[in-house]
C-alpha cells in the first residue's frame, strides 16, 4: 500500500482551471470512492458536484508523503 496522500483533482466548470477539492486520498482509497461528492471551488465560488470519474490524484511530486 502506497504512503503517498494525494490532493484530489478536477477541472473547474467555469474557470476550465485544475482545483483541489477537500479529499486527500491514497490511491487506493481513491480507486474504492463511489458515488457523488460536492465542495465550494476557491477559483469561481461555485459549489461543482464530481465523481471519481471525473477526479485525478495529484501528481505525487507535489503531494506529501506520511512517514
């Protein structure tokens, strides 16, 4: 199992810029999210509804890894 904790990712539906969402996930916590999950976008304001589908980790180079 992978120690690297990722900032959840999608694509803004207004500003088209990558935002962070509140998840912060392992990758495979990530692979196991069902379902519809929702948060305020600090670019637009917006409240953006996503899925998995619609989500990538960040890439781990800027991600944190637990020691």
């Amino acid at each position: 199992m992978s120690d690297v904790i990722s900032r959840v990712m999608i694509r803004c539906p207004q500003s088209g810029t990558n935002v962070s969402t509140v998840f912060r996930l392992r990758p495979a916590a990530f692979e196991a999210l069902t379902g519809d999950h929702s948060f305020r976008c600090d670019r637009c304001g917006q409240i953006h509804t996503w899925r998995r589908e619609d989500a990538w980790l960040e890439e781990p180079s800027r991600a944190r890894t637990v020691g």
